[in-house]
C-alpha cells in the first residue's frame, strides 16, 4: 500500500530522526531496504511464532475455550450463537470463532481437528501485527527505521504467547495496527506532509474495515485505542478540522453495515441476553472489579511490560534520552498518542492481564525505533546504560533459566535441546549488553534479535511439550482412549474439568460430580462403552456411591500431575464398570 512518506524527506519532517547511514550495523543496512524488509520480517515472525505451535497442548484455560466453542460451531452448523457445551459463552464477539471455523473447514479435519488448526488465525494475525507494524512505521520512516519497529514487534515475549493461542489479541492487534497505520496516513495528508492531494479512498477503505474487523473479534477494544488516538492527536496539535479526512458520517455507516448484521442476529437468538451477559456483565464487570482473581493496583501493566515487551524495553530506555527537542516530530507524536492514553485506561481498568496492554506494542516498537537511530544523538550517561542493560538482560537470564528450572521443579530432567539452546541464547544476551552499556543501541539489535530467536526455538519447541507432568487432559484422554475397549467412549469426570479436557475428550464429556459419575457407570446399558474420571479427592464418594449402587468397578489406570492453574497435584482415577474395557 502506498501513503508513506520519502526516505529523502524524514530529515526536514521527522525533526533529524533519520537513521544515520554510518551509524547502522552491517546487516540493518542490507536488510532495511524498501522491498527486501518486508521480506526479513516475514521470514523473523514465522521463525518466532511457528516454533511450539503444533507440539504444544492446549493451554488452559482460555485457549480451550475458544476452541471448544468453535468446534461445536462446526458441529452443530450453528455459526451465530456460541457456546461451551450447554452453557451459552457471550463474552466475545463472533470474529474469532468465525476465523477459527474458516480453518477448521480449510484443513480438511473438520471438528475433531487439532489444537494447531484453530491456532492458525492467531499465527496469521501475528505475522500480519508484525509486517502492518513496518508499515505503518513506514508513514514516517525510512525502510531501515521501519524494520527496526517491525523487529521490536514481532521479537517481544507477549506477542509469541498470543500467536500461539486460540484465542483474541493476535487477530485483534492486526486489526488495531491496520487502522493505526492507515490512520497515521489520513493525518499526515491533514497536515499536508509529502502526501498526493485528494480523498484517499484505498487507505480510507483499510481504516474502516480494519476498525469494523476488530469489533467483531473483541467488541470496543479497537475501537478504543484509535478513538483515544484521534482524541489524544486533535489534543496535542489543538487541531480538530482533520478529522473530517477520516469521512467519519460515510465511514460510521459502512461500519454499522458490516457489524449490524451479526449483532442483530445475536440478539434476535438470545433475546438479548448476549448484551446482557458480554457487556453487562464481562465488559464493565472487568471495568469495575477484578474479574477471576486478576485485579490489581494502578501501573501493574507498566511493570508487567517491562517482561512481556521483551526485548523492547532496554532499548525504549535509551531510546527517551533522544525525546528533547523532538517530541513534536511527526512518528513521536502519532506513537505517544497511541501509546499514552490507552496505557492509562489499561492501568485504571480494575481486571489486569498481561496481555491486555498488546496493542500498544507497536506504537512503543515505533517509538523506539524512530528514536534510536536518530540522526544526533545525545550520549545516555552511565546510570541509564546500566538500567537498560539490566532490563535487557534480567528477563534473557530468567528465561534461560526457566529451562533448567521448571522440569527440576516438576521433577523431570530438562530437554537437554531446549537447556543448551537456552544457555546459548545467553551468550548473543550478553553481546547484547556490551553494546547496550557502550550507548550502542542499534549495534545491539543484531545479538538481541539471535537471542530472541534462540529463547523462542528453546522454550516453545523443546522445552514447553516436554513438561509432561503440566500436560494432564492430553495424557488422560490418551489414556481413556487406550483402556475404554472403543473408539468413541462417553466419559464422566468428577473434580477434573479443565476446558482443554473437554476439546480433547469430545463435547459430550459429563462435568458432574462423584454421586454422578456413580449414577452415570451404574445407568450404563451391557452395550454401553462409559468411563469415568476421578479426581483423587472425590473417590471416597465415588466408591460410597457405586457400593451402595452395587456397582463394581474396575480401576483402569491413574494419571497424576500438576495443574497449571492454581499449582494443584492431581492424582486422578480412569474407572470402568466392572466386566467392562480394555484390560
């Protein structure tokens, strides 16, 4: 897409924050070419993102949420109302199960697919996060400067997460960073820097539907961020006539035309009860109250980012000594707009998840990379290349150490790939922090970026699938599998129902209680192929009830762990009717 403004021109309109060319390492000035770098960060973001995605299990609990209630979406055929099982799930838009339904139907699997299959929206919203963030760096900055805000996006810890979860915030940023791009082009022609005259309707286009898109995957959170963004731009300049280059009456309308029909439909299959519950309930209850145990104080997310934006924050403390003097600067201006207010909302919204603050990545990434090669440079002093070393290297050494640390915890030995590339991912860490220390900020990209792809190959791709013990529903639907006696048993489970259980066992799993898995293997028919599951806490009851049911059992096997919420040992029990199974 084309809107940005000429390398030739960053030095007059972007107050000197051009990358020096003498000042940039080797591998910056080769890959940070106008058609090459989109290429790089492609080629970064899948060797990021991919590592884990089809090893890793799914992870408790949101993920299998989203996914059970897409795979009953196939299903049933019912593609407008959502539901986990029986219970209606109205706490999101349809966007995302939709997305998710998509390749469902593209693999071929159809609904006993894989968890990787419905994480594959994610992986594509992620990669598109990181090239959507080049590009709307782009409105301002030269190709190198640009990668550079691509690179802190597609390297930082939370957004590896979100990529390989089925769930929201990946697809969401992509659309957040679509609108912000196209939305710092609209104000650029507003303000008539190096931009062609006339109604840009392509860009108009993007913005619009960008915007429309990330209602229907995460309801007013987009919404939020460039409205606060618009508000904070008119504030700073004290300008307001250039919003009307946004069409706002015919951009308002082509939005309400393409979330209504969903909305309408929700509603008219809920009678209304999904407004209710989704904001209502989830959406100023998270306002209001700490929902699920997350609240927390003010300024939790400032320090939560200081390891989720990983590696971005040591060089975004290097990069503010370059502020003075330039906070007027167009990519300064539109990238504190972005970042500031909607930081502030985060801090003052009661409920507090780490990946909550996701969609001002991009904006500090552009921040930072504008500033960081900026063309004269004021020297950090020694207090401040120290701090940013450390918040480098602090979040680097944890990480290595969480390797060898979690499965000593766990009581396994470590993946003995996953601990050596951890140790090795130490040794680019520190390259990193020479240059870091000797106020070198861009010559320290190039070991952070290795670093951070060693840390994403290590952790996601040997080390996470080998910590057995946390992977629990995979090992005990194995299991049932292995000693049911047929392909497709019904099974019950008491004191054990972690949503990643129930994809896994299928949407007909009972979630009941000791007295009702009893009741369920005592009810079951000679031609019946039942199993239930109990968690060690419930048995005494479980067998009180089957012996006053004169029920005999067959204990089949045991399955032991620790959960990953809450750090719960369980001990659970994979019982037959007696007679019954596979021996």
């Amino acid at each position: 897409m084309s809107g940005s403004v000429p390398s030739s021109a960053i030095a007059e309109n972007s107050a000197g924050l051009r990358t020096e060319p003498d000042r940039r390492p080797l591998w910056l000035r080769i890959a940070g070419r106008r058609l090459l770098a989109p290429v790089i960060l492609l080629a970064l973001a899948l060797a990021m993102i991919v590592p884990g995605v089809f090893q890793v299990p799914p992870l408790d609990r949101d993920e299998p949420r989203f996914a059970q209630a897409t795979k009953q979406m196939v299903e049933s055929g019912d593609y407008v109302d959502i539901r986990f099982q029986d219970e209606p799930r109205h706490k999101k838009p349809v966007g995302i199960y939709w997305l998710q339904s998509a390749a469902v139907a593209a693999s071929g699997k159809g609904a006993d697919a894989p968890i990787w299959v419905y994480r594959l929206p994610s992986q594509v919203g992620a990669v598109l996060a990181v090239i959507l963030t080049y590009w709307a760096a782009r409105a301002f900055l030269p190709p190198s400067a640009a990668l550079l805000a691509g690179l802190f996006t597609a390297l930082a810890i939370i957004l590896g997460v979100e990529a390989r979860l089925a769930k929201t915030d990946a697809v969401l940023l992509a659309c957040i960073v679509a609108s912000q791009g196209a939305l710092a082009r609209l104000w650029l022609k507003a303000q008539e820097i190096n931009l062609p005259r006339g109604r840009p309707w392509p860009i108009l286009f993007l913005f619009w539907t960008s915007l429309s898109a990330s209602i229907l995957i995460k309801g007013p959170v987009g919404l939020m961020v460039v409205g606060l963004t618009i508000a904070a731009l008119s504030a700073a300049t004290r300008k307001l006539g250039w919003i009307r280059t946004l069409a706002p009456l015919p951009g308002i309308l082509y939005l309400l035309l393409l979330v209504s029909p969903w909305f309408v439909a929700i509603w008219i299959a809920t009678d209304g009860q999904f407004f209710q519950e989704a904001v209502g309930k989830d959406f100023v209850g998270k306002l209001a109250t700490g929902q699920e145990s997350h609240g927390a104080p003010p300024l939790t997310h400032l320090a939560a980012m200081l390891g989720t934006f990983w590696p971005l924050p040591g060089f975004l403390l290097l990069a503010f000594t370059q502020l003075k003097g330039r906070l007027m600067s167009p990519p300064v201006l539109f990238a504190l707009c972005w970042a500031l207010p909607s930081w502030v909302v985060f801090e003052l919204v009661a409920t507090k998840l780490p990946h909550y603050t996701l969609p001002i990545l991009p904006a500090l990434a552009i921040l930072a990379a504008a500033l960081v090669g900026a063309e004269t440079r004021r020297p950090a002093g020694k207090a401040l290349r120290w701090a940013a070393s450390v918040l480098y290297f602090v979040p680097a050494a944890v990480l290595a150490a969480a390797a060898i640390a979690a499965p000593v915890h766990l009581g396994i030995w470590p993946s003995p790939p996953g601990a050596v590339i951890a140790l090795l991912s130490l040794v680019f860490s520190l390259a990193a922090v020479r240059y870091l220390l000797r106020d070198k900020p861009l010559a320290a990209t190039g070991p952070a970026i290795l670093a951070s792809l060693l840390i994403a190959a290590g952790t996601w791709g040997f080390t996470m699938p080998s910590l057995s013990p946390i992977w629990i529903s995979p090992r005990l639907a194995e299991t049932v599998r292995q000693t049911a006696g047929c392909t497709d048993p019904e099974v019950a489970t008491a004191g054990f129902s972690e949503p990643s259980y129930v994809f896994l066992q299928g949407t007909g799993t009972l979630l009941s209680t000791a007295e009702g898995a009893a009741t369920f293997l005592a009810e079951a028919a000679p031609a019946d192929c039942r199993v239930a599951v109990i968690d060690m806490r419930q048995e005494p009851r479980f067998k009180e009830e089957a012996s006053a049911a004169g029920l005999g059992l067959r204990e089949a096997a045991r399955v032991q762990g620790l959960n990953i919420n809450g750090g719960r040992k369980l001990d659970i029990g994979v019982y037959l009717k007696e007679g019954t199974g596979r021996d």
